[in-house]
C-alpha cells in the first residue's frame, strides 16, 4: 500500500503477520486504521505471506 504523501515517503515498512498460517498479504489494508499517521505518511506498507498461505492450493498427501 502506497504512502498517500509521496513528499514525505522514507522508505517501505514489511508487515510480518507474526505466528505460522497467518495471512499476511491484506495485512496492510486491515492495520492501516490501527498505525500512526507518521507511519502511513512515511512508508509504503508491504504485506505477505511467509508460507504463501493465501495463495496456496490444497493438497492432499497420497
């Protein structure tokens, strides 16, 4: 998610949805009411997936 202050931007910050199979791509766009305003002027919000849960298809062991 891009800064909307583009005059102020210092750079991207990852957002790391913490514990294992937790979806992390959307993570920016839920959190963005919850951080700062400094922070959403100044960094562009990088969300993702550490086990590509999100993305993931589902197997089956055989």
């Amino acid at each position: 998610m891009k800064t909307s202050v583009s005059g102020k931007r210092h750079g991207v910050m990852l957002v790391n949805p913490g514990g294992p199979g937790l979806k992390g791509l959307d993570m920016p766009v839920t959190m963005q009411d919850k951080m700062p305003k400094e922070i959403r002027e100044q960094y562009d919000l990088i969300g993702f997936d550490p086990a590509a849960w999100a993305k993931a298809a589902r197997s089956r062991a055989v």
